[in-house]
C-alpha cells in the first residue's frame, strides 16, 4: 500500500496545458475514482501517476518519496486496461504468470500467487482456457487477477468495465469493491459513469477542463455540491437547475425567485438583492401529491414507471424548461395530468449563476 501525493500536477503537450497544476492527497488503502466527462484530463492524469505518461511540472510522490522518474515498476503500481490487453495466445494461467516469469520469480511463489488470485476471482474453471474462448466480464476478471498476482502498492483502473453489458457491469463492481476491502491497497479508479463513482469509492475528484472541480466523499459531493459543473454532474439523473434572482432580503433571508419555483425563502446572508443566482433541486427531492399555497403546479409530458420508482417529466408553473421528479414505487400518471409538488425544505441548492459557485448553507 501507499500514500500518494500530487503537487502542482501539470501536463503540456508542446504549448497545449491539458493538467493544469492539480493537488491531490491519496491517503494508504484509500479507494478514489476520477470522475468527469470526455476530455476533462482524468485518464492523462492516471497516466501520469502510473509513469505512462512524463510529468511536466510539479511533484508526485508515494509515501513521501518523489517518484516522477521512476518507471512504473520501480513504482510498484499495477493498471487494468477498457481493453483489458490479454496475450490472445496464452492460457489464463499463462496470463497470469508471464509477468512474474519475466521477473524470474521462483516457481512456488508464482503458483503460490495466482492460486490466491484464482480464489479471489473464482477463474480456476477457465484457467486452461485462452481469451477468446472467455466473455467480457471472463477476460476482465482475468486482466484485474494479472494486476493482483503483482501484489502492487497501487491497483490503477482506466474505464474497466466501459465493454461490459450493464448486468456485469453491475457484477465487476461489486467484485472490485470485495477486492478492495478484502486486498486494503491503494485504488485509482478512472470512469466517466458517475454512478460507479458513488457506489464504489471513499473518495471522488471531479474534473473538468483539467482540472480538479472538487474533492470529496460520494454523499458530500451529492448534498453539498461546490458548484454549478458538480451539481449538474453528480447524480443520476442531474439536478434540476433553474434561473433566477435574490429578489429581496428579509429576517428569515433572502427571497429567491423563478419561473418554475415562484418565490422561496433561503436561511442565507451576505448576498444582495438583485443578484442572478442559479436554484438547484435535485430530482428525488419534491415532494408530490401536497397541498397548499406553497404548492407548485407541474404538468406531466412523460411518466417513466420502472416498478420500483417512477420518473416524472414536466414542466413547473408553465415554465418553457423541462423539470424531472423521481418519485419511489409506481405512481400513476399520465400526459397533460396536473400534480401538485413542493421542492423539499433543507434540500435547496443555491449557486451564483455569475461565477458558478455555491451560496451560503441552502
């Protein structure tokens, strides 16, 4: 296992910055997931700290060592591949063992090895078996036991589960999460799929544009996101955002009005009137089927019913953007039917639309 430590991160390619001077703590054990969409840099940066890719500027160290000319042996680090760049011609346990051969490890400890890896990742029915005799989820398991039988300081992952159907995607998960409590080593995992970033890590960094947005754990990222990228980011499906103003300031705070929410009070300060602000409700956060003068008209365009939870499309108080509630279980409802909703209260964001980031405790 091993601490990591990123200091002033960057990347050029000639005069092009792709990282752009990123601090970073990974603390020993810890599982992290780079989270962010296409292009924001975090495979680059996974690059980096595996020594695939050269460092431009800044530290990186593990366990207070600087290793930014060490190559990724001498770091100690295994990488699990989208492609998961099995040997087509090699068996499994071939596969397993090459890489140990090649550091002419005595036999024992290798056997030794990969029937521990075997175990963990339950492969000893496809041990004789080569890649193309295996399915998607059979291989990746395979390349993940590769990585294991290495006994790394640190496990790195870029997009593994990208090629799997969403019932082994669901599975590997799983699988990846017991490696981990099971090994307790260091993991970098890198997705674009938010949702395997909150169901699997201690910790997500957000990036964008190349850059960390912010840096948290998954149920603080959720409910207290830093600004307007993170909240529209985190969550599945995103927070409904809606354009308005502070349109005045009284004793219980300040008055927040838009077209879809009429006027909501906010326990807020230090703002003034007249300010642009962005309010943000996540989807699963109204409350349907109210009563009363604070209750807001939402006219159903589309009504998703999955069984177990329903997704409701619309629009609030005739407003021309679309506002999606998720409702638990199965609600009946159907296109042109009027519900009453409330967003719910505490569960209110607010976000300078001017600068993107997050107001006071709302």
């Amino acid at each position: 296992m091993a601490s990591i430590q990123l200091k002033g991160l960057t990347k050029a390619y000639g005069g092009l910055e792709v990282i752009h001077g990123i601090d970073l703590q990974i603390d020993e054990g810890e599982f992290v997931a780079l989270v962010g969409p296409s292009g924001c840099g975090k495979s680059t940066m996974l690059r980096m700290i595996a020594g695939l890719e050269t460092i431009s500027k800044g530290e990186l160290s593990f366990d207070e060592e600087v290793v930014n000319r060490l190559t990724p042996t001498e770091r100690g680090i295994s990488m699990v591949f989208q492609s998961y760049a099995l040997y087509p011609h090699l068996s499994v346990r071939k596969n397993l063992s090459f890489g140990l051969e090649n550091l002419r490890m005595p036999r024992p400890e290798i056997e030794a090895r990969i029937a521990e890896a075997t175990r963990m990742l339950e492969l000893g029915p496809y041990l004789d078996r080569k890649p193309k005799a295996l399915s998607g989820g059979q291989r990746q398991r395979v390349a993940i036991g590769r990585a294991i039988v290495r006994q790394p300081r640190v496990f790195l992952f870029d997009e593994p589960l990208s090629n799997l159907d969403a019932k082994l995607r669901v599975q590997t998960r799983g699988e990846i999460s017991r490696l981990h409590q099971q090994l307790g080593t260091t993991m970098i995992y890198v997705t674009h799929d938010q949702v395997e970033a909150m169901t699997m890590a201690q910790k997500i960094v957000v990036m964008n544009g190349g850059r960390v947005e912010q840096v948290g754990r998954p149920l603080d990222l959720f409910e207290r996101p830093a600004n307007l990228f993170v909240a529209g980011f985190i969550g599945s499906p995103r927070m409904n955002l809606y354009q308005g103003e502070i349109t005045a300031l009284t004793p219980e705070g300040a008055r927040i009005t838009t077209r879809e929410t009429g006027g909501l009070t906010l326990p807020l300060g230090g703002v003034e009137a007249g300010r642009a602000v962005t309010l943000g409700i996540r989807p699963s956060h109204f409350e349907v089927g109210v009563t009363g003068p604070d209750a807001l008209d939402l006219v159903i365009e589309r009504a998703e019913s999955l069984g177990h939870e329903t997704y409701l499309h619309g629009r609030l108080n005739g407003a021309e953007s679309l506002s999606i509630l998720h409702v638990p279980n199965h609600f009946e409802a159907r296109t042109g039917d009027v519900i009453r909703v409330r967003p719910q209260a505490g569960h209110v964001h607010l976000f300078d639309t001017e600068s993107g980031l997050r107001l006071g405790a709302a």
